[in-house]
C-alpha cells in the first residue's frame, strides 16, 4: 500500500500504478520495474501498523495564494485550466469534478472542494468581504457629505431617506440573475459511471468498512445525505455489482459477495 499524498489514502500500489502513486520527487525517472523494485525494497523494511497515515498537513491561506501563483495556469487553446500534480511531476487539466485527484488535500480541506475551485477558477484567493446593511451604507454617506454624525441634530431628519434614495435605487430593481451553473452529473450518472469496476478498484484502497455514506461521499463524490430514491437506487447499484448489506453493534456496512 502507497500513502497517496493528494487523496490521503492508502492505496493499492501494482507495477501498473506505481507510477501514479509514488511522487516524482521520490521516486525519480526511471523504468517503472525499477521503480517497484525499489519501492517494494523499501516497504520491506517498514514493520506494518494499520493505524499509520502519511503525511497530512493543511496549509494556511497564504499557502494557497502562494500556490496558485506558481502551481496552476489557464491555457487558451483548448481553454481549460491547469494545475501541478505533485505525484506525476507534469500539468493536467482539471474541472470541478476531477479537482479532488489533482488538488492535494492539504490545500482544499480547511475550505472545502467547491470553493477551492472558485480560487483556481480565479487565479487568487478571495479577501473576505464586509458587507454593510443600506442603512449602514446610508450612514456612512450622510457622514461624509454632512458631517459627522456628532454635529447632526440629534432629532431625525429626511437626510438619511434621501440619501438611501438617492444613491440606492437598484435595491427597488429586480436583481440581475446570475449566470448558470454548470450541469453537474446526476445521482445516477454518477452510479451508472462508477458501478462495478471504478467500485472494485475504489474498494481495495479502503482501510474502514465501506458504509453507504463512504461510498457517496468518497467514490461518487455526491453530498450525504441522499434522497430515499437515491438510497434504493444504490442498495440497488451495489447488489448488482456483488455487494451484500451486514450490519454489527455500531453501524451498517457493505462486503463483497464471496
């Protein structure tokens, strides 16, 4: 097993895979059986402890800036987006739905999957922004033209109305539609796409049972919990790729038919 260091997860390593597995800056060039040569090597002389992770920082927000200044680029021709992969040492393109393969985990846990992908769609990290109420902003404005707020009557007057009315109208207008989102796969795309084979490969790099929400969450990459539609559709799904639901005194879990 090969601690992947952008998943965070211990994966099955083959003399197909390794290259896939083992960082560049490890493993260095080479023909890929001295490569497994050597990491085999290697392994042999670790004692096994199932318990044991790779390494697993989380980077700070200055870490992500610095990052997306000398990690990801943006191609024209084809236009797409490009990112580092730390473990095949080369560029790949990358959409939201693949960034979680290519995108270590040490940048996009403290915030997320959807909004690291705004940052790399951007090129930069977002500074946070205060938003003032309208009578806020409204306020501020009567400070400036007017005067402080100490040297305003105390009593109410129609400066604060005007001013609002004035300067925001667009709050009476209907607000402009954001643009579409992008179609995402469907609950079932995603079944149909990774049941049997991309479960059976996902399958043998899991150390814990392989629960139900483990599977939407870590091979479908869908949000838990899931309609009682989609909960049939992947008892369903699982059954006919060989699965069988057991239970123990804690949780339900699937194992493969024998």
């Amino acid at each position: 097993m090969v601690w992947n260091i952008i998943t965070w997860r211990w994966c099955l390593a083959t003399t197909e895979n390794i290259l896939e597995l083992c960082p560049l800056s490890v493993r260095g060039f080479g023909d890929p059986d001295d490569i497994w040569t050597d990491v085999r090597s290697k392994a042999s002389k670790q004692s096994y402890d199932p318990q044991q992770r790779g390494d697993t920082p989380v980077h700070n927000e200055e870490r992500r800036r610095e990052w997306l200044r000398e990690s990801r680029r943006r191609k024209c021709l084809p236009e797409r987006i490009e990112i580092w992969n730390l473990i095949q040492g080369r560029w790949m393109a990358v959409t939201q739905e693949n960034l979680a393969e290519h995108y270590s985990r040490s940048y996009w846990e403290p915030i997320g999957l959807r909004k690291a992908w705004e940052e790399i769609e951007a090129g930069a990290v977002a500074d946070p922004e205060v938003e003032l109420t309208l009578r806020e902003h409204a306020e501020f404005l009567a400070e400036h033209l007017f005067g402080t707020l100490r040297e305003a009557p105390e009593t109410p007057d129609e400066r604060i109305s005007i001013i609002a009315e004035e300067f925001y109208p667009v709050r009476a207008e209907p607000e402009q539609a954001p643009p579409p989102s992008p179609q995402l796969p469907t609950f079932e795309e995603r079944l149909d796409a990774r049941m049997p084979e991309v479960l059976e490969i996902w399958a043998a790099t899991q150390t814990d049972h392989i629960t139900s929400r483990l599977v939407v969450e870590g091979l479908l990459h869908y949000q838990w919990p899931i309609s009682t539609i989609h909960q049939r559709a992947l008892i369903q799904a699982m059954q006919q790729a060989g699965w069988t639901l057991r239970r123990n005194a804690k949780t339900r879990f699937w194992v493969k038919n024998t």
